[in-house]
C-alpha cells in the first residue's frame, strides 16, 4: 500500500545519499544502524510500564530504523554500492528488528502473548513468502496489504496513542496479527495464479 509514496521518499533521499557516504555511512553500516535503534526501541517498550520517561523514544527509536532501512537501499543504488550479500544481510537484520520490536511489546506486557506471536509470525510469513515467491519469478511487491513499512506505521501511531489512550498497541499487535497472515493468504494466491 505504501510502497509508492516509500519510492518517493527514496527519490528524495538519492539527493542526500553523497552527504552520507561523506559521514561514512556504507549501505551496510546503515543497515546495522537500522538493527542497533530497533534493539533500542524493543528496550524501550520492554521497559514501557517501569520506564515511563522511555514510552516516547520507543516509536521515535522505531522510526529512526525505518528511515535507515529506506536510507541503507538509496546508497546501494545511487552510488553503484550494491551487491548481493548487501541485500540479503539488509532482508536479514529487517528481519531481526522487527522481531525484537514485537519481542519487546509482548515483554513490556503492551498485548497478549499469544496475540504477539501469532504477529510475529504473520510479520515473518509476509517477508518469506516475497522472497520465495520472487526466488521463482514472481513478484511481489505491493501484493498485500501490510507490508513492512505498513507495520512500522501502525506500531508508530499505536505508540503515540497509547500515550492517552491504554491498549492502542494492544488493539494495534492484534490488527497486525490478522491482517498478516491475511496478507500471507493473498500472497499466496497470487503466486499460485502467476504459476498455475
């Protein structure tokens, strides 16, 4: 669903990926920048109901590894950096983020347990089964409807409205429980039309 107005923030973002090749930022680095604030943000919703000072930066921490997933990608292309073990080492560490920010919403005891792992699974299934389908051919970028930047963005705004309103990010892990694995579904039934 996002995925168009994701390749317009990346058309703006080529502009600035000299700037932070200058800082020293490979695509690489940036990717581990990604996994190292999404470890940051997981401590922090571990952390949401003892911690209250960090209930804030949890989606803020959440939102600077979004931008580094995007920003890791605009460097690789626009100054010919990229290369293969690049782009399964970024599919990697998204990977390991986005399960430690779920991790720590179930061990802050932000939703139920079992709710939280069925997400995390939808959230992983959604990710394997794009990158097995596009293994035999078959694309899948924008089939679904919750990609990962739609999750970020749902976690984000649940956060912030979590802040007056309890149980947002509990009603929001449930969302992404459904409508992940729903997502599995319509992936799947696409790849099995584009192959039939």
């Amino acid at each position: 669903m996002l995925t168009k107005i994701k390749k317009k923030i990346e058309t703006i973002l080529a502009s600035k990926a000299v700037s932070a090749r200058k800082l020293g930022l490979s695509p690489n680095t940036t990717s581990f920048l990604g996994l190292i604030f999404a470890s940051l943000s997981s401590i922090a919703y571990w952390s949401w109901n003892t911690q209250p000072i960090l209930r804030f930066f949890a989606p803020i921490f959440l939102i600077i590894s979004g931008f580094c997933d995007m920003l890791d990608g605009v460097i690789a292309r626009t100054l010919g950096m990229q290369s293969k073990f690049g782009a399964f080492l970024d599919s990697l560490l998204d990977r390991y983020g986005e399960s430690l920010v779920i991790i720590g919403i179930v061990g802050g005891g932000l939703c139920n347990p079992v709710i939280g792992i069925l997400a995390l699974t939808g959230s992983l299934l959604v990710s394997y089964t794009r990158a097995r389908a596009e293994g035999e051919g078959v694309k899948m970028e924008s089939v679904g409807l919750f990609e990962r930047a739609e999750r970020i963005l749902l976690i984000v705004a649940a956060s912030f409205l979590n802040l007056a309103i309890p149980d947002a990010l509990s009603w929001a892990i449930s969302i992404l429980a459904v409508v992940t694995n729903f997502t599995v579904v319509q992936r799947t039934i696409h790849f099995f039309k584009e192959t039939k």
